[in-house]
C-alpha cells in the first residue's frame, strides 16, 4: 500500500511537468530589416571561433582515465 501511496505522490508531483502550459517568453527580439544583415559565412566562422569546445573533450577524457585508473 505504501508504494500506490508513493506512486500516487509521485505522479501527483510530476504532472505539471508534463502539462504543456509553458508561458510564452517575456521579451522577444524584434526583427527589423533596417539593421545590416550578416552573411551565414561570417555567422558559421563566428561560430566556429568561439568558445571553449577545443578543451572540454582532452579534460573530460584525462577526467574518465583518472576515474578508470582510481577503480
């Protein structure tokens, strides 16, 4: 009985969850065709400069050795 009890907690505390009553945002961009347009080369090369994704995976890597080597 306790696990209907917890089943029912849990369904009753996940629902709106799954509700679909997202608000729309509170501040959206105005699109306007008076401001220059950029090309989607500049964009992708912009893209492709920026961040961090050149070191996130030799890390992520050297940090599952260490945890494969600990065990």
């Amino acid at each position: 009985m306790k696990f209907f009890y917890a089943g029912l907690l849990s369904a009753a505390l996940a629902a709106p969850a799954f509700a679909g009553g997202m608000n729309e945002p509170v501040m959206e961009p105005t699109v306007t065709t008076d401001e220059p347009q950029m090309s989607r080369d500049t964009i992708a090369e912009d893209t492709a400069s920026s961040g961090s994704h050149d070191i996130i995976v030799p890390i992520t890597a050297l940090i599952l050795f260490g945890v494969a080597v600990a065990n």
